[in-house]
C-alpha cells in the first residue's frame, strides 16, 4: 500500500520517503496520518519479511518500525537491514509497548537509531521522524569533500558541548606528529581528514548512548562500537576523503589484536591510523569529556607508557610522541 502527501517545505523538491511496519491497524492508520503532516510519501508493511523485502528494493528516508509483528520481530528486521542488507545509514526507529530497559538496549545493539514507546504523543513522532529524515536528506546531499570535511564533522562536534574544538586540534597534532615522523605527503593529507571525520559514525549513535556520563553497558558498548564501520563505509563512497578510510575504521584497533571492528594487530593496522591514535588519546585526556576530567601533561605521559607496555599501541611511534610531549608539550595546544 502506498499513501502521499506533500507540500513545499524548502528543504527538499521531494516528500520524504517513508516506510512504516505495523500489523496493528488503527495504530498503522495513526502513524501515516502523522508522517503525511511532514509531508511524507509513506508506505507500509505488516510482516518483517514484507518490510525486508521493500527496503532491499526501494530506497527510503526512514523506517519507522513496530518491535512486534507477526513473522519475525521488529529486532530482526533491523538487524537484517544492517548485516543482510548491509545498510547501515537508513534510520530505524522503533515501536514499542515495553519500558524494558533491557529490551530497548537490545534494539539499540543491533541497529535503531532510537525507539519511542506507546502510547506516544503525536508531535514527539512527528519531531524524532523529522530530525532522523533531515539528517538522512543532509548526508544525502553531500556530494564535495568540503561539504563532508565540515559539515559532518560540525554535526558529531555540536552533539557533545565537552569535545569543543577536538577536530581542530586533533589536526594540529597529527600535522606535528606527522612532520616529526617525516610522514608522505599523501599520508599527512590523510591525517588531515581522518581528523576531521575520524568519528562521523557517531552519526548513527544515540545520544543516551553517546553522551551518558556513567560506564556503558555490554549493550551500549556495542552500539558506541559501530560507529567505526559505519563512517568507514560513509567515506568509502565519496573518492575525494577515501584515503581518511583506514583512521575512520582502525582508530580503535589494538596492537596486539584485541581492539575493533576488525582486530588487526601490529603493523597489519594502518600506519596513518597508528600515527592518529596517539594524537587521539592525548586529545581525549587532555581535555573535559562527559566521562572524565581533562589530565596534566605528567599523568598522560604515564597512561602512553601503560598502554605501549599492554602491547595496545605502536611502540616505535609511542617513543617518537612522548618524546615531543616531554620537549614540548604546549605546541599541541595550540589552537
């Protein structure tokens, strides 16, 4: 079934494109009633397999999906989506009755981007479907790599207050780091971008997720995870910042293999991505985050040193980094 409204709104010469699963039908009929108020172009499904099947063949702005349905459930389907389908941009959010907290971590472990629970305020739908869209169509349009360098970038920035200007700096470290490693041009050029959108994944990282104070859960975890794979696979598409690809995806690698997504080890892991993760790590400590306070010069230089001695980082540029903090340490504060 396909229903369309659509009225100008400035933003875009197309209604969004919206597919929402749901058996139940009173709530079905609510739901289109309220996305058509976008205006959207809606179109509905009331199995998960249904649901599959539209997504792989159709190219939508958003899902807005029920966590029950009939065949296989809302969980499922989304799952599907992002390792069958392998889309891991189209926003998914999902219907449900249950206040579980364990049950919606689950959700968010395997692919939405965010959940509203019935009985729900029609313009609380209204305003998640319209951000989740509006973020999509942005993302979308970006077809330059000036465009990609600063929009993205600014979007992942203005979502935590406590990052400030992390990308900025991050860039002047790596230009340090970088020149004193006597890096290729292409290389520095790398670290140049991968500066910048090292974190666009986090595009597809809920808030409560991203932004929580305490220590995430085993769930949570996972979530914040992917957002390495999903900025990689982003990049990948656009020629002009795929050479920013291997930091998007190996900043969290570990030398010794037990990092992610991909557990490379040793130089099997990207040297621009080695060389990005020190600068990486001093950024983080250095400053205030939402779960931590920003470190002395002294008390990095100790955790560098546990972590080259955990076997977690490259050894030969740890010295080369430590070196310039303890010559210098103010050149990477510089702004």
């Amino acid at each position: 079934m396909d229903r369309s409204g659509f009225s100008s709104t400035g933003r875009s010469d197309r209604p969004y494109r919206v597919l929402v699963v749901e058996d139940d039908g009173p709530h079905l009929s609510l739901q289109v009633d309220i996305l058509q108020t976008l205006p959207s172009q809606v179109t509905t499904a009331d199995s998960g397999l249904k649901a599959l099947g539209l997504v792989k063949n159709g190219n939508f702005d958003l899902v807005l999906l029920n966590k029950r349905l009939p065949d296989i459930d809302g969980d499922e389907v989304c799952y599907r989506i992002r390792q069958e389908l392998n889309n891991q941009l189209l926003p998914v959010i999902m219907v449900t009755g249950s206040g579980s907290s364990q049950s919606l971590h689950h959700s968010l472990s395997i692919g939405a981007n965010d959940f509203i629970k019935k009985p729900y305020d029609p313009l609380e739908l209204k305003s998640r479907a319209r951000a989740a869209i509006e973020m999509k169509h942005l993302m979308d349009q970006l077809d330059d790599a000036a465009s990609v360098l600063f929009t993205l970038a600014k979007m992942v920035e203005a979502r935590d207050p406590t990052t400030g200007e992390h990308c900025n700096r991050l860039v002047n470290t790596c230009r340090i780091l970088g020149e004193t490693l006597n890096l290729s041009a292409s290389d520095q050029e790398a670290l140049r971008k991968g500066a910048i959108l090292h974190d666009i994944g986090k595009i597809g990282v809920p808030d409560t997720v991203l932004l929580k104070p305490g220590e995430l859960t085993s769930d949570e975890w996972q979530v914040m995870q992917r957002h390495a794979a999903i900025g990689a696979d982003l990049c990948q598409q656009l020629n002009s910042v795929r050479d920013a690809v291997p930091i998007i995806r190996h900043h969290h690698e570990r030398w010794d293999g037990s990092g992610y997504p991909d557990g490379l080890s040793g130089e099997g892991i990207p040297l621009v991505a080695r060389v990005f993760q020190y600068a990486d790590i001093y950024d983080a400590l250095r400053h205030d985050r939402v779960y931590s306070k920003a470190q002395p010069v002294d008390k990095i230089l100790e955790v560098l040193k546990l972590e080259i001695e955990n076997g977690w980082r490259d050894p030969e540029i740890g010295r080369v980094f430590i070196d310039i903090l303890l010559q210098d340490s103010s050149r990477f504060d510089d702004r």
